[in-house]
C-alpha cells in the first residue's frame, strides 16, 4: 500500500503569494494532520481534521487555513507569504485522529524569497 | 499542554559504540510517547512507541527505549551504532485525554552523527 503522499515536493514562492500544498493520507485513514518544520527546529503542529471538520488548532495565524475533501485528501493554504514561512511542511495520516501512531509523509519544502 | 525536552542537540559517536539520546517530557495528562528518525531531505519515519504495558520498547533497526514514568523520561538507546544511524532523531509525545486529539508535541531534536 502506498504511504502518505504530498505535492509539490519542492515550491519557491515570492513574499505576500499565496501557496496551496496538497496531502493524500494512507488507504483507509479518516485523518490528516499539517505540521510546519523551520530548519533546526522540530515539527509543529498547525492542524488536524477528520472527517472533513476541523479537530484542533496550532499557534498560527490565520493567514494558515486548511480542508480535508470527501476522499479524505487534504489541502493546506498560507495567504500573505512571509519570509518565516519558510519551511518543510509535513502532512500526517491515522485511521480515526485519536492518540494513535502518526504516519509521515515526505513533506512539502518551501522557500519564500 | 504538553511540552518535550531532548537534553542533547548533537551526539556524536563512533561506530560499533552505544549511543543514548535522552528525552523528557512534561504534561498534565497521560500521554502516549514516540521516537522518529528523519534522514537528510525526508520525512519522518517511526522508530518505535509506547504505548501501556512493559516500560522497555523494541523498535526497528535495533533501537530501545524506555518510560521512566517517575522521571518522565522516555530516553532511547541502541548497543551499537552504524554509519547509517546517522540522523536526526525526535522525541514526541501525544495526549491521551483531554481536547488535544492527535496533536503531537515534538522535541528540538537531536542530531545523531556516527563516524568510522
């Protein structure tokens, strides 16, 4: 089976674009969760969903929005691009979005210039 | 909330030697523990979890850890390093009850480097 898929892998964007980033969770799995990784820091969790509703919420702006569609793919959008954004994103799946092992994708780096 | 603390943010080793990379956490409620390993340019691979039950967990490529619940402390070890280990490896824990779901709390990291 096919594991946590995301796109683009690679993105550069200019300050004040807009980015959408794009996560497509393991068979079978109802949940995806969206982490920001800055270089040298550990991930940080900015959103999780199931079943399409929102189920938590990290420290971000709301400048960071995100859905999950029927398929349970999931997109992460960032308005107004600041340099700060630059980052590896990283999307994450589980069966049912409880306390369960989170599985990775490959991330999405981007660069904001 | 939760919070993670990985005491080392470099450890260097030689090949062949065991390593130990230390983790503790601080967190109102139960939580549930991991360790992942992140390869240059990758993502985030599971190395192993706790869960309940035993305090000593085995995970993949022969790494250990064990839940010192007294001194929450989750730290990991393997007996004897490869030039492969070579990574960076995160200590992560996630709640049990409360609001949070399936929101990981991450540590800093710490940058396993092995040499020959």
């Amino acid at each position: 089976d096919a594991g946590v898929t995301q796109s683009p892998t690679h993105l550069i964007k200019t300050r004040g674009q807009h980015v959408t980033l794009r996560c497509s969770p393991i068979s079978g799995h109802k949940s995806v969760s969206w982490y920001q990784q800055v270089l040298g820091q550990g991930p940080q969790f900015i959103f999780q969903y199931y079943e399409k509703e929102e189920r938590g919420r990290g420290n971000f702006p709301d400048r960071f929005s995100a859905r999950q569609f029927p398929n349970y793919s999931s997109e992460l959008n960032v308005n107004a691009l600041l340099l700060g954004d630059s980052a590896l994103y990283l999307c994450a799946s589980t069966p049912a979005g409880g306390p369960e092992t989170q599985y990775f994708g490959p991330g999405t780096r981007l660069l904001v210039l | 909330a939760q919070s993670v603390t990985q005491l080392d943010s470099q450890v260097p080793v030689f090949e062949e030697a065991p390593v130990e990379l230390r983790c503790n956490y601080s967190s109102s409620v139960s939580v549930y523990l991991f360790w992942y390993v992140q390869y240059p340019n990758q993502g985030l691979q599971l190395l192993l979890k706790y869960l309940s039950g035993s305090t000593l967990v085995k995970g993949i490529n022969g790494f250990e850890a064990e839940f010192n619940k007294s001194q929450t402390s989750f730290h990991l070890r393997k007996p004897s390093v490869h030039i492969s280990d070579t990574a960076e490896y995160f200590c992560a824990v996630i709640p049990v009850g409360g609001t949070s779901y399936g929101k990981l709390t991450f540590g800093q990291g710490t940058i396993l480097t092995v040499h020959p």
